[in-house]
C-alpha cells in the first residue's frame, strides 16, 4: 500500500504545481522595460522576471505566448514566447 500511495502523492503534488500556471497569446500593445512588464491587447499586463526574460528584445505588435501564474494580484510571466 505504501509503495503506491507515495509515488501517487507525490504525482499529486507536481499536477498541482502545473495546474498554477496559464498560458495566453496575444499581441504585445506597450512596453515596460523599467518595469519588466508587457501590456497585451487582452489589457492585462505581465510582469516578467529578467533572469527569464528579456523584455528588451521583445517589440510592440509582436505576437507572443505568455506563460504566467497569478500571485497576488499580479500576472508573473515565467515564458515569453514570438509566435
């Protein structure tokens, strides 16, 4: 019973940590560099880590695939992906 309710857990726990996470695309409208934050043409904004993203190659009127998670209330982009 054991050797099948760990691994199960454990399978569990790494759904729950993919299930946080979206994705959306869309069309890059505004440009935060000093903020490391994008706009969308859906109106919300992402903000990105700069180890992961580099905010600065991307361009308005890009078409992209965003992968965020909400924290807060905040969008934390974790992927920045031209389309």
């Amino acid at each position: 019973m054991r050797k099948i309710l760990i691994p199960a857990s454990l399978a569990l726990l790494a759904g729950m940590t993919i299930a946080n996470a979206a994705e959306v695309t869309g069309t890059i409208k505004a440009i935060d560099v000093s903020k490391t934050a994008i706009k969308l043409d859906n109106g919300k904004t992402y903000v990105v880590s700069s180890k992961t993203v580099d905010v600065s190659a991307l361009k308005v009127g890009e078409k992209v695939r965003v992968t965020f998670r909400v924290v807060g209330k905040k969008n934390e982009a974790s992927a920045i992906v031209g389309m």
